[in-house]
C-alpha cells in the first residue's frame, strides 16, 4: 500500500437494462479534496436518496480522511409508452375555463399545453420504475460505486506519491541545513571562550569589582544557554522519524503534521538559543523549509 493524497477525482458510469424497451444510462462523479476527517456529501436523484447511506458506510472501506463529494446521475435515455391522466387534465380544463369566464378581461384564454405541462397530466412510462426494476437499479449503482471508489483511490494514491517525493526532498534539505548548523555548533564553544575571554579581560580592566566565583557562574550560564546539541539531535531523530513514515505505506498526514510542530519547535529553540549569525540565519531558512513541508502535509491523508 502506497501513501494517498487527500485530492482525487473518478468517474464511473454504466447501463442497466431491465427489458427490450426499457434502460437507463448512469454515471457517479466523485470529487475529493483536504478534509480534517473523512466526510460524504452526496447529490443524488431524489427517488435513490436511500443509496445515500450505503455511499457514507462504503467509503469508510476506502478512504480515512478528505471530503468527498459524491455525485450521481441517471438518465432514462430511452422513451417509453406515456401514460396520460385524462381525468386530471379535463378537471384542469373545466376549472380554468370557469376562471376565464369570470376574468376574461383580465386573463388570457387557457392553452391546452400549459395543461398538459402540470406534473401527472402525462409521464414517461420509463421514468417509473417497479420494486423489482428499483432494486435491480440499487444493486448496479452498488457495484459502480465501489468501481468508482477503486478508481478515486488510485488517483490519490498518485498524487500522494508526488506529494511524497516532494515532501523528501524538502527533508532532504532540512538534513543539509541541519548538518550545516551542527558543523557551526561544533566549533561554538571555541568562539565563545574567545569571546568571553575578551570580555572578563574589559571587565577586570575596569573599576568594576566581580568575584571570581560570580564570573565563574555567569560563564558556566552563557554556554549552557547557548548549547544547542540537544535541539540538533531531536531534530535529525524527526526527520528520521518523517522519512519512515512516508515509508510506512499507512495513512500518515495527522502524525505528519504533528511531527512538523515538533521540527518547527526544535528551530525556534535554535534560533532563540544561537549567539552566532550564521547559525541563526541557518535557522531562519530551516524555519521556512518546515513551513513548505507542512503545506505538502496538509494534502496528505
């Protein structure tokens, strides 16, 4: 199994034919995008409403996370016998014709096709179907929504594949620059005994009076503030622990996006705790790859 992308787009269609005369054409549309749990919209014609519980208990077998929009259409593309309510339409005529009668002045005469346009004065025999034609209906639209869902899946599980190598080489580049700043935080400790040394000289050369024990202190605080191996090490053990996870094959994008919280608190630390420019520079752009890493993230189911 492969990591998914949260975005995705299937179409499934198909025919179902209940005799010689009698068929309709379908199709479902499903559209998915960014979603912090998985959630089902469906558009569905309104005699298939119950289908709509089936489509939200269905994609819990495929999906974990996104918002789906499910749509479908069905379309009874082959004409059938009419059915003609000759009862309701001389009802019809007989009432407007008395409505005309009484405000001719104002009304126009009644037109025998805006009579036959009220609903129930004729119907497409295909457009109604019997319990049994329902049910053999529901089955296929089953069956193609599950195609449907094999289908979207495979689309997100492509996207996500890009999103995964993207989302490596920004790690990759997170490992340089942390590489870089470990380099730099080496040689630290030797910049800041010069450093220091050069300032206890201007001190002790001044009127000032500071015990030995007091300086000694100070000294030991300044260095420990600015030792930042422990935020390197946590950090090279997260990206250790991203690359692993887009590895897994698993749904991974809410560890994921923790994960980045994590990064993103290890250099602030860095930046907060850096008495060299370059290492606070270094920093900064770390800052700003983890922000285009967690951005990738968000697609991620």
């Amino acid at each position: 199994m492969s990591v998914s992308s949260m975005t995705g787009f299937a179409r499934e269609g198909g025919v179902t034919v209940f005799n010689d005369k009698k068929q309709c054409s379908w199709f479902f549309e499903l559209k998915s995008v960014n979603g912090k749990s998985l959630d089902v919209k469906t558009k569905l014609p309104s005699f298939l409403e119950s289908l709509s519980m089936f489509i939200k208990n269905e994609a819990v077998n495929y999906f974990a996370r996104g918002s789906i929009s499910a749509y479908l259409e069905v379309d009874f593309n082959k004409s059938g016998e009419i059915a003609f309510n000759e009862e309701l339409l001389k009802q019809l005529v007989s009432k407007a014709i008395a409505i005309y009668d009484e405000n001719n002045e104002k009304l126009s005469r009644p037109s025998i096709s805006e009579m036959f346009a009220v609903k129930g004065v004729v119907e497409v025999a295909d457009n109604v179907l019997s319990e049994d034609e329902t049910a053999q209906l529901i089955n296929d639209l089953q069956k193609g929504f599950k195609n449907a869902c094999d289908a979207l899946l495979l689309a997100r599980q492509a996207e996500g594949e890009k999103i995964c190598l993207a989302l490596k080489e920004i790690l990759n580049k997170i490992s340089i620059d942390v590489a870089k700043i470990e380099q730099k935080a080496d040689v630290l400790p030797e910049k800041l005994k010069e450093k220091l040394s050069a300032q206890i000289k201007e001190l002790l050369s001044s009127d000032i009076q500071v015990s030995e024990d007091r300086l000694a202190q100070e000294v030991c605080l300044y260095v420990a503030r600015a030792d930042i191996r422990e935020e390197i090490d946590r950090l090279k053990a997260h990206i250790q622990t991203a690359l692993n996870l887009l590895d897994s094959g698993e749904p991974v994008g809410r560890r994921l996006d923790f994960l980045c919280q994590e990064l993103n608190r290890e250099a602030n630390t860095t930046c907060s705790k850096s008495c060299d420019i370059e290492i606070t520079n270094l920093g900064m752009e770390l800052k700003t790859l983890i922000e285009q890493f967690r951005e990738q993230v968000q697609n991620m189911e």
